[in-house]
C-alpha cells in the first residue's frame, strides 16, 4: 500500500533538492568548475586527482552497501543532516589546503559522510514523496533541481572568488588565487551547514511518512538483500547507472576542455563549467515529466543515444577555438543526454516494480556497481589527459564516453523491453 504523501510537499522536495546537492558540492561542484584552479592550489596533477575521487570512490562503495540497509531502519531525516554537517566540517578542513596525502584522506572521509548516511535515505525520501504515478516528476525534480543548486553554487562561486582577488585572474599569484579560494571554500561549507540545520527540523513529515513504509513489517537485511537479487530489473539497472554515471564524471572536464582546447582563462573556464549546470534543471523537470506521460526507461534509451553522437563528435576533433559556436551547441547536445539518463535512472524503480519496503537495500545493492566510476573513472580520465596533454587527451576520453554509451543503450533497451513485456503481461490477466 501507498505512504500518505506527506503535508507540504513543494517545501519537502525544495529541502530534498537543497541538501541533495548540497552534499556534494565541497568534493565534487568546486572541483568541477574550478577543476584547472584547483588543480594548481592544491599542486596536483589530473591523475592525482583522480586518484582523491578514487579513494572517494572505494569508501563510497562500501558505504553504498551497507548504508542502504541502514535507510530501511532509520529516519531520512536525522541520517541526512548528520550528513550534510559532517560533509561541512570536512570543508573547513580542506580550506587549510592540507597536504596531497591528507586530501586522499579526506576525499576517503567524504565518500563515508556523502553516502553511508545519506545517499539511500535521499533516494527513498523522494520515492515517497513521489508516490506510485509521479517518479518521473519526483526524481526530475531532485535531480533538475540539484543541478539548479549546483549552478547557484558555482555562480557564487565564481562570483566570490574574482571578488577576492585583487587583481587580474592573469596576473594573480598562487598565493592570491589562494586565498580567494579559500573564500570559496568557507562560505560553501557555511551554506552545507545551514542546510544540515534545516533538514533536521523540517524534514520530519517525510521522515514519518518513510517510516511507516517500513514499521508494517520486520526489517532483515539478509532476507531484503535475498528478495533484492531476485529481480533482473535490478541487474540491468546496476549496468544503466554505471554507464550513465561515466557520462557524467566526463562532464567534470569541460572547464578543463575550454583551456587546454579553446585557450580560455580561469575564470572563463570556471564560468563554462558553471553554465552547463544550468542545462540540468531544464532537462530534469522536461524530462520528468515526459516519463511520467510514457516510460521512463524509453527516455533513457534516447539519452543514451544523444551521449554516444554527441561524444564522438567531440572526439571527432572538429572543434577549435575557430569554432566556439559548433562547441556551444555540442556540450549543450551532451549535458541534455547526460542529464536525461542521470535524472531517470531511479525513477524506473517504479517501473522495474520493487516494493517501497526494500527501497533503500535495492539502492545501496545497485549502487555498488552502478558507481564503480567513482574508483576507476577519476584516474583513467587524469591519465588519458596527462599521457595525451591538450586536444588528443581529450579526445582518447571522449572515445571512452562513446563506448559507454553504447553499452548503456543496449542495457536500457533491454530494461525497456522486459518491463514492458510484465506490464503487458498483467494488464492480460
């Protein structure tokens, strides 16, 4: 049966999307925009990067698996905000611009604080807000209007640190790019804080909605994992996430692509990076709602197919610093296909038929491999950009986009298929 939905619901999902986001913006947004900045603050290279969102990514996986079962005992509520504040006492820490060792460190302690207690009871909270006929809507929502936040985040981010720099962005030494980060940093952790606050006090009728999706019966983890396996659905979701997940680590280097490619400066590259958030919630809420008027699985498929045309017209080579306008509408083409298959991804729970009870168990269990790019996807991109340095590194990556994308059409094809067949099958009897 159904959870009620829970009083205020545009005030419920607006504090989903806020720390859904939110969580993610001190190891991963600033990292994003500001990735050529960061990059010589913190005096690493795009392999030693990588190998921060590697260890990110090792902790991440063991917390995928166990945390999920953790969101089928607990409230949403009170796991997120110790989330949320843990996550920003970790930022406080990285303006100190600790060693490269103690950065592995803290990428290590991110990838608990982000996901054991948070990633799972996020994804159940806005299934249940969703209720069996809105998932694509529910999970439009959250994921268009994360990137809104993260847009909103790297505005103001880039706002604060040319604000702080006393000179040319050309001009300013290490030490001022520095300090002007450093800014950034502080008032990004300030703003996780606050969030945290407010997801404590505020969330608590979804917390009590959740819970008593999961008080109607006994909790065995053993017993939910058992019941998790036996779905196919469940297998090929796992692949879909995987595949769709490499897009959007690659996404990560465009403000990278715009300097070593286009010759742009760090400010200009940081602002590239921060325009293609805004693509995201535009193609969060239309996708959303087109899957909910059809199959989100379809939606999926063509995403997909709009992320393997449009990375191999980037690795193509045919885009120069001659031509910025072929640039613009290809990196637009891409993050629409990158958003659309990251924004349904789990809103096909629904179609794929899993009961509400073993939400949070099926997604820590598909997550382990669905977000396998956070180990090897960091090193491999910081690799192929560092052995190739320029236009070719870029190229290689892109290549390796293109055949993801093939592998994730043939996945959600499959998923699209064999749930359509079900539904048939039952509306038959």
């Amino acid at each position: 049966m159904e959870a009620k939905k829970p009083k205020h619901s545009l005030f419920i999902i607006l504090l989903l999307i806020l720390a859904g986001e939110a969580i993610f913006v001190l190891p991963f947004v600033l990292a994003r925009i500001f990735r050529p900045t960061f990059l010589e603050i913190f005096n690493i290279n795009n392999y030693e990067l990588g190998s921060c969102f590697s260890i990110y990514g090792i902790v991440a996986l063991l917390s995928y698996f166990f945390g999920g079962s953790l969101a089928d005992k607990y409230a949403p509520r009170t796991l997120m905000a110790v989330a949320l504040l843990m996550t920003a006492l970790g930022g406080f820490y990285m303006a100190t611009f600790p060693s490269y060792t103690a950065l592995k460190l803290l990428f290590g302690y991110y990838g608990f604080t982000t996901i054991f207690l948070f990633w799972a009871p996020m994804i159940k909270a806005t299934r249940v807000w969703g209720g069996q006929d809105k998932q694509g809507m529910a999970f439009g929502f959250l994921d268009g209007g994360r990137g809104l936040v993260a847009a909103s985040f790297g505005s103001l981010s880039v706002l604060v640190f040319s604000y702080m720099l006393t000179v040319d962005v050309s001009e300013a030494s290490l030490p001022e790019r520095q300090d002007a980060f450093k800014y950034v940093i502080w008032i990004s952790s300030g703003i996780v804080t606050l969030i945290g606050i407010l997801v404590f006090y505020f969330l608590k009728p979804l917390s009590d909605n959740a819970e008593t999706s999961i008080t109607k019966r006994k909790v065995y983890t053993l017993e939910n994992f058992k019941a998790v396996l036996k779905y196919p659905t469940v297998w090929l979701m796992m692949l879909i996430i995987l595949c769709a997940y490499v897009g959007y680590k690659i996404t990560d280097i465009f403000s990278l692509y715009a300097k070593d490619v286009l010759g742009f400066d760090a400010i200009k590259s940081a602002e590239i990076g921060t325009y293609l958030l805004y693509i995201r919630p535009v193609t969060g809420v239309a996708i959303g709602f087109l899957a909910d008027r059809t199959r989100a699985s379809l939606w999926i498929v063509i995403g997909f197919v709009i992320m393997l045309l449009s990375s191999l017209l980037f690795a193509s080579g045919i885009i120069s610093d001659h031509t910025i306008g072929l640039f613009t509408v290809s990196i637009i083409f891409m993050a629409i296909g990158v958003y659309a298959t990251r924004v349904l991804y789990f809103a096909i729970m629904e179609e794929a038929n899993l009961p509400l009870v073993i939400t949070g168990t099926a997604v820590g269990f598909i997550s382990v491999v669905g977000y396998t790019p956070d180990v090897f996807a960091g090193p491999l991109i910081g690799l192929l950009l560092d052995n190739s340095p320029g236009e070719l590194g870029h190229q290689h990556v892109f290549l390796g986009m293109a055949a993801f994308s093939i592998i994730g059409f043939a996945a959600a094809l499959a998923f699209s298929l064999l749930t359509r067949k079900k539904t048939k099958s039952a509306n038959s009897i």
